[in-house]
C-alpha cells in the first residue's frame, strides 16, 4: 500500500514536470500565452489571440491567459504581466471543484467564464462564441451569421437523430438516448455508445458535415447550472438540427435563442417530450412548421456583439 502511494506520488510529479516543461515549450516567444488550454492550437492561432491582434489592442504587456484543461499547479501561481482566467467548463461541477476555489481567490486581472456576476474584473464570455463568431468578426459579420444561421436549412431529411459525444458524465446522454431510439435510430458517431463510422470514414470527424443529415441532434450539457452554455446547441442550430437540449435550466442564452425553436429534454416528464419528437419526426407538415422557426431572438446579434464590445473594453482597460 506505501509503496503504491509513493509510486503514485511519484507519477503525478512526473506529469506535472512535463506539462510545466510542455506549456513553456509552447509558449516560447509569445507575447500572448497560454496555460492548460487546448493543445491542438499554438498561442497565435487562439482565438483570443487573433481578437487582440484584430483590435489593434497594445501587447507590450506579456497577456497570460489561464484555463482549466491541466494540472491546476500550472495556474496557482501568477506570471509577471496580465493574468486573464478563462473557462469554457462549468466551474459549479464537483470536478471543477479546485479551479473555483482558485477563481474565488480573486487574485487574476480578468475572468471571463459563464458566470453572470459582471463587474470591473468579470465578464461573462461564454464558450460558444469561440465557435460561431470569428475574432475578426464585424457587426455586419454577426448580423449575417445571425440572419444566416435563421435560414430554414435542408428540410427534406430522412435520417432521426445524431448523437457526438465522447463521454456521459452525468447520465443524460444515455436516458435521452435510450428513450428517443424506440422512435427511430439514431446514430452516435462519437465515442460514446459508438455505432456509425460515417463521422470518421465520410466526414473526417467535421462535426457539422456528419450532424446536417439528421433531423434532430442530441445535445445536453455536462451538466446543469444557470448560464453554462456551450457549442452544443449552437453546433446544432448551425447544421439545421432540432436540438434536444438539456441544461442551464432550461433557459439557455434567453436573449438570443428561441425556445420555440428547441427541444427541451425534461428529466421530469421526458414521456412528453418523446411524444413531441415522435409527432414531429412522422409528420412531414409538423416538422417543417417546427424547423422553419427562426431560431434566433430579433435582437440576437446587437447582443452577440455586446460581448465583442465589452471584451475590448475590458482588455484595453487591464492593458
């Protein structure tokens, strides 16, 4: 037993020597620095990085943006410069318990997360912007991407329903799954419950290629808090799916999307919420009335472009 917990110890110094040794690689020469953020991309392909760089907003200061994708030693101690925390998780989850012990310190120059606690050194930037909106988008961008993501997208599909997901932390993905599969098939391209290969084999893994076939698409957080939204449902909407959605209470971005337009799964009545989907999937005439909703909120991009205005703000300020 002793030796087993020396070994362990051992392992997870071993780990963070080399995530320490791996951020630093990364970093190298940049200006605009990254910490327990996602590794596919160098810190000049961030997009934060190319919002700055957009804005013409001054880096004579290093800029140190911190996340929660890594061992939270990385991030407990700050670096010389400005220190942005960002997350793109739910810090209200039980495995996220650590980081919000370390937001609630206070101590960063900017946190920008799906916390609606807005004031001098908060702003609430949710994650989906990162994949909808481009840094270099104008307002006349996010009025077309809004006006275009409301178009009625290929209503002639034959295919139920699509799942893409890797895991099921909270048990939701497989109740939904279980229950909508006794109206149609549905296929999960994803790791999880795993049973069409088209998303690898004809798609490439692009998400939206393999989904836009589907009539609806399975989408639930990871879990359940006010105001955590992800890609999710905006991934959904982007490839003209129904979305089956769960999560920030059920009132998800409540300035911009419309709920008309969304398929709610209710823990607590989900019999109804299968007979809805079933109405929808067998009637041609129910299914196009439902998807031919506008799927955003009239204001929607004056609202989507607020965040782009306020993050400016906020960065020229601490800068």
């Amino acid at each position: 037993m002793y030796f087993s917990v020396i070994c362990g110890k051992k392992h997870k110094i071993m780990n963070l020597i080399l995530a320490v040794y791996n951020e630093y690689k990364r970093n190298k020469n940049s200006k605009i620095r990254y910490y327990n953020f996602w590794k596919d991309q160098l810190p000049h392909e961030m997009w934060f990085s190319k919002f700055i760089q957009n804005r013409g907003i001054n880096t004579d200061k290093t800029i140190n943006f911190y996340s929660v994708l890594g061992p939270i030693e990385i991030i407990k101690h700050q670096r010389k410069g400005v220190n942005i925390f960002f997350s793109g998780e739910n810090l209200q989850a039980e495995r996220f318990e650590d980081y919000k012990k370390l937001r609630d310190k206070n101590t960063f120059d900017l946190y920008l997360d799906f916390n609606e606690k807005e004031d001098e050194k908060h702003l609430r930037f949710p994650l989906w912007l990162h994949y909808i909106f481009p840094p270099d988008s104008t307002y006349n961008d996010v009025k077309q991407k809004v006006a275009q993501l409301n178009e009625t997208q290929n209503k002639d599909r034959e295919k139920f329903c699509s799942l893409v997901a890797g895991h099921d932390f909270n048990g939701i993905r497989g109740k939904i799954f279980s229950t909508l599969a006794d109206i149609d098939e549905i296929d999960s391209g994803g790791g999880f419950l795993h049973n069409n290969d088209d998303l690898r084999n004809k798609y490439n893994n692009v998400k939206h290629d393999f989904i836009c076939n589907y009539k609806f698409n399975i989408c639930p957080e990871n879990s359940d808090s006010a105001g955590y939204v992800t890609e999710k449902i905006f991934q959904s909407i982007a490839a003209g799916c129904i979305p089956v959605y769960w999560g920030a209470n059920g009132n998800p971005e409540p300035d911009i999307l419309n709920k008309n337009a969304i398929i709610f799964w209710n823990e607590n009545n989900f019999s109804d919420t299968k007979k809805i989907i079933s109405e929808i999937n067998c009637s041609k005439s129910v299914y196009y009335d439902f998807i031919s909703q506008p799927r955003f909120l009239p204001n929607a991009e004056n609202v989507v472009w607020q965040y782009f205005e306020k993050l400016e703000t906020k960065l020229r300020n601490i800068l």
